[in-house]
C-alpha cells in the first residue's frame, strides 16, 4: 500500500499551459516535501510545508499543505520546457517512530513541449 | 552549497561479484541514506545511517549491506550482485532534527551482467 498517492503518474502538455499535481494520504503528515529530478540526477528539493493550510510560492510554482495535512498540490502556472522533469513530493508522517526516514510518492513525470 | 559525491555515474559488474558505491557528503550531516530508483517503483529505502557506524535496515535490504566509517562517507555493498540488483542507486544526506531536507547525489546507474 502507497502511503503517498500522486496523481497524474503522466502528464505531457504544451508550453504556456497550467497544471495541478495532487499528493494524497489517508494519513496525517507533519511536514510534506516536494522535490524535482531531471533526467540523469538526483532528486533536488523546491520546498517544505509544515503548517496545515499553508501556501508557498516560488515564481510560477504554488504548493499548498491541505488543512487536515493530508494531501498537497503543486500549481505550475505557464509551464515552460525547463519544467519538465519528474516531481516527487515526500513526508514524515506525525505518528512515526522514525522522524528521519521519508515517505515518497511514487512522482509526476511532466514533460512541456515547446 | 551541499554537496554529495557518489563515486560512480555508470558501473558495470557480473553477476556473484562483489560491488562497492561510495558516497562522500561535505556538509557534516548526520543521516545518510541510499536508495534504489526503478520505473513504476518510485524511490525504495535500502539503508540509512544517523551516525558513524550506526545503521539501520530500510525497505529492502535483503542483498545489500553498508558501511558507515567516518561521518561523511557511506558505503553501500551488494556481497553477491544478482541482475535483480540492476538499477539506478541514489545517495543522500541530511542534518538532524525534523523536517529537514535531504540532499541527493547524481545517482550510480548498476547494471549487473
């Protein structure tokens, strides 16, 4: 059982579009993190939301922690090709022993065409 | 900038021998972690270390051992390789406390002939 659901697994659009990838959980998280990885490397941290109902910008990127600390999303606004890549969003959930080792999703792969 | 170094981009071995990946991080953290990364499979925890010489099983370590000597070096070895160990091996790093990120390696791409 996936304790971290994403959704779409694929998702392929054209330059300038919009997206919304979901993470999902029927557990509660303390923290959810969101990485992208491009081809060839390792996964690379975009952000951190702690609080239940949090929103973080970062340029054309929008996350929000949902409210019950559940699930997240990440919002892409105007996507360009340097978007492409797979995200994979992560988190400890709040009744693990262990608050070191992350939970992963299993990633969007996102590819914008130019 | 955190930097971690694994030895190897791609690495080819046969099946029996013995394998090392190194992985070497500059920034004095206290948890290190390998992964295997496999399509449709997503990121699958091996091991992963909070201190020198402490280590602790992951998801999957049938196969696998590692090897935690000094504070910025983890090793990862497969005593036997099989050709189910074929796969792309992520090593990362992170400080202690919650919530902190972990910072990720180029990844060792192993196939096992």
């Amino acid at each position: 059982t996936q304790l971290l659901e994403q959704s779409p697994q694929f998702l392929s659009i054209q330059e300038g579009e919009n997206l919304t990838v979901y993470c999902n959980s029927s557990s509660v998280f303390s923290s959810l993190q969101w990485y992208r990885q491009e081809p060839g490397e390792g996964p690379v941290l975009l952000v951190t939301v702690v609080t239940g109902g949090e929103v973080k910008k970062l340029k054309r990127l929008t996350f929000q922690f949902g409210d019950a600390r559940k699930d997240s999303s990440l919002h892409i606004t105007a996507a360009q090709p340097g978007d492409t890549g797979l995200y994979l969003c992560a988190g400890i959930p709040s009744l693990a022993g262990n608050n070191r080792k992350l939970i992963w999703g299993l990633g969007t792969s996102l590819a914008v065409n130019p | 900038d955190v930097k971690v170094t694994q030895s190897s981009r791609y690495l080819v071995k046969r099946t029996g021998e013995k394998v090392f990946l190194e992985c070497v991080q500059d920034m004095d953290h206290e948890n290190m972690f390998w992964y295997r990364q496999d399509p449709g499979l997503g990121l699958r925890l091996i091991y992963f270390s909070y201190d020198v010489k402490m280590k602790e099983k992951g998801d999957i370590p049938e196969g696998y051992s590692v090897s935690r000597e000094k504070k910025e070096r983890f090793s990862l070895i497969l005593e036997s390789a099989s050709t189910n160990q074929t796969s792309m091996y992520l090593c990362a790093s992170s400080s202690g406390g919650s919530n902190q990120p972990q910072h990720f390696g180029d990844g060792t791409r192993l196939s096992i002939l």
